[in-house]
C-alpha cells in the first residue's frame, strides 16, 4: 500500500502519474526560513538555512517512522536529485536527511526540517558573484533500515511526475526596475551523447497564483494590507506551512511596500515580450544541441511596459528533442516596479 507522498501543487491528492503537459516543479510543500521560522526567498550563504517538506497521507492510520531526504542540486543537467546535489546539501549520496517527529496521518500531515549552509561554491547559474540559482529536491520514504514504502536515494534521479515520494521546487522573484529583465542560467548535458534540447518560455495567464502571492510576500518590497495582523512568528521547528501563506489565508492584498501611494499588486495588463537568447538565437522557443558534460549560458529576457504594481510569470520549460519529454523547467514571477524601487 502506497500512502505518503509529497504534493506538487496545492490540489494535489497523491495520484500519479501526474498528467502530460502538468508543471510539477513547484511544490508548495517545500519551503525555506531561518533559524526563527521567517520565510526566505533565498538561502544565504554561510548561514543555517532550513528546509521545511510537509508530507501527507492517504490513510488516517498513523505512518511513524517517516523520512525525509533533501538535495541542494544543479538544475543544468535537465534533472534533480542526487546526481545532480552541491556537496553543501551532502554530494552524490543520501543527501541531508530527517525524520519526521509527528505521526503522519490524512487529516494531520509531518514536516521534516533539515539544516542547509551554502557555501560560495553555491553561486552558480548566474554571472552575479553574489547571487545563485539551485533547485531543492526531496524524497520521502517509511522505515528504516529497509524502507516498506518508498526507497532511501542515494544515487540517481528524481522522477516527480510519476513517483510521489518525490518533489521538485524552483521559483524565482525578479523585479524589473525599468522596461526590461533579464535573468540568466545555464542549461547542461550530462548524459553520455550529445543531445538536443528545446527550450520554451511563456507567461502564463493566472499570474498571481498562492505560490505566487506567497513568494511575492516573502519580498521585503511587498505588503499585505486590508487583511488582519501577520501571525506571530511560530518556532521553525514547529512549522506547518509558511508564515506567508497563514497571513493570506485571511484575504486582503498585496501592495509595494514605500511608495507615496498605495501601488497593488496585480496581473499585467498587457503581456510581456518573452524571449530565450542563447549565443546562436532568440526567440520564445529555441533548440540547442549540448556536448557531453557542456553547459551553454541562457538568459531569460521579459519586456514590460511601465505599470508599475504588474505582475508577469513566466515559465521555462526544458523538454527532451527527440521525444518532447519535460525534463525540467522553473518559474520566473516578475514585477514592474519604478526605477528607483528596493
């Protein structure tokens, strides 16, 4: 019997296979925050990062005896999980890992929190010295030393569509103080051959979704007003979810904070131009064609407008050429802000 798993997005019920074409790279129960229990958008290095997994079950009987695995990986190879890990979040191998100290039930999910410290090695993915860009991967499996559900990783790949032990999240927020943002990453081979890639971006309709509203908050550029008081701050041993996502749950909106006069955040009204441009091309699609263990820079460019408050998501979707198969992808959520801003 298969009970625990992890979701990969808010109405997720445990079924899988996920359906073709479903972004599963976005798990909502994957979360990080300091010491104290305040969310961050981004782990900084040199500092005790935790990472929270919430994982559910199917049955109300309780699942004790739960584990956790979390991996800190390198998103340019087009996978996650341990092949792909920073040795800060342990390398090839079992990665970090906790149990979680609660029964696992239907009706009350566990959280597993495991300490992270990045090193400077860690920024990569970006020509920024200061910033980088890792994907958190993680694995949930019953019992120890021989699993009865799932498997304990500690090699090899994750596979979030179809197995739903595993997650995947990588969201990013941007603010363009101007017309135009450019976000930059890389995209690797690390397969035996060369291999073709297609790369997608687009912006998605629905763009201020709760991940998205939730990362938004997390910015110490945005407020939340017309809604009760932001709850006190709980112990992060103690997490169940977000800070953020407790304060939304009570409505109100969500403004840029400082500002003469009250700027909501709110979907554009106008989509942006979206383009990939690699050394050869640029468009909202583009093939490359990677050697073995070569990575190539890409930079994500959206152009806006000037309406200051607006809000663009936009995916970057990684497929396979030879079979269109999503091998990875990430979120980009960008908001117009004036040139001056944060």
């Amino acid at each position: 019997m298969v009970d625990l798993y992890i979701k990969y997005d808010a109405s997720d019920t445990g079924s899988r296979p996920i359906p073709p074409g479903t972004v599963f790279y976005l798990s909502p129960s994957v979360f990080i925050t300091d010491q104290a229990g305040n969310s961050r958008l981004e782990a900084r290095i040199g500092e005790p990062n935790l990472i929270h997994v919430q994982v559910d079950s199917l049955t109300e009987d309780p699942r004790l005896n739960v584990t956790v695995q979390v991996w800190a990986c390198d998103f340019t190879g087009g996978f996650i999980g341990p092949d792909a890990a920073r040795q800060s979040s342990g390398g090839v191998g079992p990665g970090l890992s906790s149990g979680i100290p609660t029964p696992v039930t239907k009706s009350v999910p566990g959280v597993a929190a495991v300490s992270w410290t990045p090193t400077d090695a860690d920024l990569i993915n970006q020509p920024d010295p200061l910033h980088g860009h890792l994907c958190l991967a993680a694995n949930v499996y019953l019992g120890f030393p021989q699993p009865v559900e799932g498997q304990r990783l500690v090699a090899g790949k994750l596979d979030v569509p179809n197995d739903q032990h595993h997650a995947w999240k990588n969201i990013t927020v941007v603010k363009t103080q101007g017309v135009r943002a450019d976000v930059p990453f890389r995209v690797g081979n690390r397969g035996p051959e060369p291999a073709k890639f297609v790369l997608r971006a687009f912006e998605l309709e629905d763009a201020m979704g709760p991940v998205e509203m939730e990362h938004l908050l997390m910015d110490r550029c945005v407020d939340l007003v017309d809604a009760g008081p932001p709850p006190d701050p709980v112990p992060a041993a103690c997490l169940t979810e977000p800070r953020e996502r407790t304060w939304l749950a009570q409505g109100g909106r969500l403004v840029l904070r400082g500002l003469p006069d009250l700027v909501p955040l709110r979907p554009a009204r106008r989509r942006a131009r979206v383009l990939l441009r690699t050394e050869e091309s640029a468009d909202d699609k583009v093939a490359t064609v990677i050697r073995p263990g070569r990575e190539i820079p890409v930079v994500l460019t959206v152009e806006g407008g000037q309406d200051v408050g607006a809000v663009h998501t936009i995916d970057v979707v990684q497929e396979d050429a030879t079979n269109g198969e999503v091998v990875g992808g990430g979120r980009v959520v960008v908001v117009e802000t004036p040139d001056w801003f944060c």
